[in-house]
C-alpha cells in the first residue's frame, strides 16, 4: 500500500534508495576483501612452495626429515599451526612433512598427483568446509625436465574464514543501524521542510467568503512554499475582486429596480387618494407605463448580460454588410439628432463586410449613438463613420463634441451599472448597462472598443471588428 503523506512517501523512498546503496557497497566489499583475501592465501602458498621445492631438492628425499618447521617458522615468521608440509615420491608416497601433521597425511587427490607428476602442473585443492577447510598446494618439483619430488603445502583456512565472519558481521550489524539512523534523520527533515506547507494549508483553511482579505505570509519556507503561497494570494485577490463585484452587482441591481418601482407606488397611492377625471387616471398610467417599460428594460439587459457571462446569450453569426448596417443607423440618428437641436454627420466610409449577428451589432452601434446624442448638450455634434485602418480590421467611431469623460472614470465606464453622473444617466433614461452589453458584444465578434475622451470637448467611440476577408488589399 502507498503512504498517504508526502512525508512518508519522501522518507520511504530516501530509505529505500539508501538500504540499496548500502547493501550493493556491503556486497561490493565482501566479495574483493574475499577475493583478495584467499588469493593472499594461494599466494602465499606458492612462494613457501618454492621454497620447499629448493630445499627439498638439495636434501633429496629422506623420511623423516624435521627441518620443515624451522623453515616454516622462517617463512611465517612465528611458530606455524596452521600451516603444513610434507614431501612426497612420484609414486605418492610420503617421505618426509612436518611435525605437527603427526602421524596424518595432507589429502592428496589422485588427479593432482597425475597433473603433478605427468604434466609437471601444480594444483591448488580445498578439502573440508569452513571455517575447519585446509587449502593445499601440489607443486611439482622438476629437475633436469624430469619430477624428481611433489611438494605438498597447505594451510588453514580458518583465519580467512574468521576475518570475513566479523567483516559480514559488521555489515549486518551496520547496515540497518545506519538505516534507522537515516530514516528518523530523514523523517524529521522531511517534517520539517513541509511545516511551512501546513501553515499555508492552515491558513487556507481559516478563509471563508467573509475573511477573503486576509492574505497568507509569504516570507515563511522555502522558494516553492514562497510561491505557493504567493499565488494562493493572487488568487485570493482575484476572488476577493470578483465577490467584491457580485456585492456590489447585486446591490446596484437591486438599487435600480427599486427607483422605478418607488415612482411607480407613489404615483398609484397619490392617484387613489381622491376620486379622479378619466384624464387624471390616464396620466397616471401612461407615467406608470414608462417606469414599467424602464424596469422591463433593465431585466432584459441584465438577463442578456448574465446569459452572456454563462456563453447561453443567442448569438446567430452571419454575413453583414456594415456599410449599409451603418448608413440605415445613421438616418434613424439623423431624426433624432435633428430632434434635440444636435448636427449629425455620417461620414461614410469604403465597402465592408462582418460575420456578425445583425440584430447585436445595431444594438452595439445604437447603445454608442445613444450615449453620444444624451451626452452631447444642444448645438453640438455627433459623427458616425468607419475605416479600414488595419488590415483584416475595419474601425468603426463614435464621435462627439459632447460632455467627454474624466480620465478617473474612463476605466470604469464599461463596468456594469457604472456612470459618471447617476442623476444625469438617470434623468436620461440611462440605466449604466449600454456600454457593458456594448464592450460584450464586440468580444462576441472577436473585437473590442477603446475610448478617447476629453472632458469638456467630447468623446469619441472605436469599435474595431476582424472583417470579413482578413485582408482586403488583396481581394
Ligand atoms: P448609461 O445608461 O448611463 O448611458 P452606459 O453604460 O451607456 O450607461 O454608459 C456609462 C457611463 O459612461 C454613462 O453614465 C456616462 O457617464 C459615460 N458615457 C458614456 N458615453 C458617453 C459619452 N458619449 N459622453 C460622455 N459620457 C459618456
């Protein structure tokens, strides 16, 4: 089964790699310190060997000869115990060997006196197993081309056996020491370097819609913590900006929809107050049908706005040609203008054409307009025009010689609900969505509106929208 814990997890892995380690150097080390051990052993065997071979040459072969112990005292260089020598014939038979072999012969296979004495090879044998095994050498000793003697030495092996009992000890011991040491060491480390990732997971867990301007420390662990809890904070800004809007959404919403229905009770309670002429009441419902018209309005834009949002807005894209969806606009502005004392001009401009949603884009064109003439007192101008500036875009301006907009609000502007002056825009019969259902519609098509204002000297309105054919110079 996995941990469930990163903790555990990084402590189980760093165990894990560890104790591999670990055991791969152990197995490592014991197999060369054996290796070299054992080949010290037949080494040493061969060079007392020769030795043997030498003096057992000058001395021929003579049962019972006892010089071997003085000669192996020479070569050890302390009294042997372990280690043994006797002398045989060609034929096997033992002439002379050490005291301390007694009445006991080295073991000698037939196979290693055959290579002995016919091929003149010498043979290292183990008899016995450890840690009583016996190494043995059968070493030829060759005079003038011919095996005169076989020289037989051998030793113990339980030295050998002894040294790496206490070095695999050491090991067996050592290695799961070493790894319960690294593994605590490990656990604690790993503890340690996700406590700041707990404090961040704390202090996550203490927000609610409520406390979404708190912000988690961000000096606190390592670099990645650093980060983590700086985009934690980003996003908490985000939300924070977000929840701050449907707040204040939903109050203006609500503020909107209650001016018309104050009107529209106040007008009804004064009406039924006294017995009144046909003509009375008719005033009253004619003032009562405008506020209603009002806030049916404002329902209908904001369900276009929340649609919008929810990408559920009807949107049915065609081909438009925008010269003409502009000149039929600009005769209905023409009336109107001409209505409030206002000059219009529509500019014109060369052929274009849109994919675009017709019955949007008017609305788009006429929500511009219809600032442009509210805002624009008496005697002043509104122009309407379009030009192809950039290739595969066609800009279309808005412009007027109207109040024009404070830089502070210029941002603010397409923000729902969101009007320089309440009590002008409302006089107007503006109710602070136009330009947000406006700024929506352009996105729809791929395009945007950027706005240039003057305060005092007017306005002016740039939808750019991607045309028809992405580059008319070639067309
Ligand atoms: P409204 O219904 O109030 O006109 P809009 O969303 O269309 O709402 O516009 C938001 C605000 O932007 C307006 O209240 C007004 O203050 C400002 N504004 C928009 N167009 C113009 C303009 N042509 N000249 C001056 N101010 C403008």
């Amino acid at each position: 089964m996995r941990p469930q814990t990163l903790r555990a997890q990084l402590t189980l892995w760093y165990g894990a790699l560890l104790f591999a380690t670990l055991v791969a150097f152990g197995a490592i080390l014991y197999g060369v310190l054996a290796r070299n051990l054992y080949r010290s052993v037949d080494q040493k065997l061969m060079a007392l060997a020769e030795v043997v071979a030498e003096s057992s040459v000058r001395n021929f072969l003579r049962p019972g000869f006892r010089d071997f112990s003085r000669l192996l005292e020479e070569f050890y260089g302390m009294p042997a115990a372990g280690q043994f020598i006797q002398v045989l014939d060609p034929s096997g038979t033992v002439g002379s060997s050490t005291p301390n072999l007694e009445q006991r012969n080295l073991p000698l296979s037939p196979m290693a006196l055959k290579r002995a004495v016919h091929g003149g090879q010498m043979v290292y044998e183990t008899f016995g197993t450890l840690p009583k095994a016996l190494r043995v050498l059968t070493y030829p000793v060759v005079v003038r081309g011919r095996v005169r003697n076989v020289v037989q030495v051998g030793t113990n092996l339980g030295a050998v056996a002894e040294t790496l009992r206490q070095v695999l000890w050491i090991l067996a011991v050592g290695i799961p020491s070493l790894l319960l040491l690294a593994l605590a060491g490990g656990w604690l480390l790993a503890g340690r370097a996700l406590r700041p990732v707990h404090s961040v997971v704390r202090a996550l867990r203490a927000l609610d819609a409520t406390t979404l301007d708190a912000r988690i420390p961000e000096a606190e662990g390592t670099l990645e913590v650093q980060e983590l809890s700086t985009t934690f904070n980003a996003l908490l800004s985000r939300l924070e900006n977000a929840f701050r809007k449907v707040r204040e959404f939903s109050a203006d919403a609500s503020h909107e929809l209650r001016t018309p229905l104050t009107v529209l009770r106040g007008e009804a309670e004064v009406a039924l107050r006294h017995p009144r002429s046909p003509e009375e009441y008719q005033d009253v419902l004619a003032s009562s049908l405008e506020e209603i018209q009002r806030m049916g309005r404002i329902v209908e834009d904001l369900l276009l706005l929340a649609k919008g949002d929810l990408g559920e807005a009807p949107v049915e894209m065609l081909p438009v040609d925008l010269s003409a969806l502009l000149a039929e606009i600009g005769t209905h502005a023409a009336m109107l203008a001409d209505a409030n004392g206002l000059h219009f001009t529509a500019a014109g401009g060369p052929p274009a054409s849109v994919m675009a949603d017709p019955l949007r884009l008017r609305q788009l064109f006429w929500n511009l307009l219809d600032n442009a003439l509210k805002y624009t007192p008496p005697g002043g101008r509104v122009y309407l025009s379009h030009t192809l500036a950039e290739p595969g875009w066609v800009q279309v301006t808005v412009k007027d010689t109207g109040i024009g907009i404070p830089p502070e609000h210029r941002d603010q502007i397409f923000e729902r609900f969101y009007r320089v002056d309440k009590h002008r825009s409302r006089a107007q019969g503006g109710s602070g969505l136009g330009l947000a259902i406006g700024q929506w519609i352009a996105q729809v098509h791929g395009g945007r509106i950027e706005v240039r204002s003057a305060p005092g000297r007017g306005s002016s309105f740039l939808v750019h929208l991607p045309t028809l054919d992405p580059d008319p110079s070639r067309s």
